[in-house]
C-alpha cells in the first residue's frame, strides 16, 4: 500500500499572500529616507523633481533617486519629465529636462491598511 507522504506544513490560508503582501508594502514605506521623501511631497504643492527633494530631506542625490525608484517600482509615487531649462538657442539642444514625481493614492491606502491592523 503507498504511503502518503507526511508534512509538517500548515495549509496555506488563501489571505497568507496578502498579508504577505501588505507586509512588503509596509517595509517600502517604514525606510527612515523614504519616510522623508514621502512627508516631502505630501507637503509639496506641486511635483518635485530629484534635486529639489535630495535637498530639502538633506539626502544625496544619489540615494535620493534610489528610494524614488524603489517607491516608483512599488506604485507609491509617479513621476512625469518636464523641462526645467529651456534651450539657449533654437537650434541648438541645450536645455534639460527632470523626472517630477508626486504622490500616488496607494500611500494613503497602505497608511489605512496600518491603521485598521493595530
């Protein structure tokens, strides 16, 4: 007669995943840096742009654009290029562009989903 294989794993409750999931939401936006980045913007009456936010949270630019792109890959902020200098001469392609990033709606849902579990 085969034997049945024994296992000492519990069934996985269909909400494991999610709780998994809130957990790494949770994670991402508890970052002392991107705490600051996200009070930063939340404060901002328009989207700011890498430098701008590097230096008003007193952070690199370097480490700044890391944790934007980290909140970006995660949907906690978007970002759109504008320019910031236009070119000096019609022909000529001086000028320069930045990536402006505000907000997205997902921080105030992750900030509800905290709340509701404590």
């Amino acid at each position: 007669m085969p034997q049945m294989p024994m296992s000492n794993e519990k069934p996985s409750r269909p909400d494991d995943s999610e709780r998994v999931n809130q957990f790494n939401q949770l994670y991402i936006l508890l970052q002392p840096t991107r705490q600051k980045i996200i009070r930063t913007l939340k404060g901002a009456s328009a989207p700011m742009y890498i430098k701008e936010i590097a230096d008003a949270i007193g952070e690199s630019h370097r480490d700044t654009s890391f944790h934007l792109a980290t909140l970006a890959a995660n949907g906690f902020v978007e970002g759109k290029f504008r320019e910031i200098e236009p070119p000096t001469h019609h022909s000529a392609i001086t000028g320069r562009a930045a990536k402006f990033y505000r907000l997205t709606s997902k921080v105030d849902e992750v900030a509800k989903l905290l709340a509701k579990s404590l």
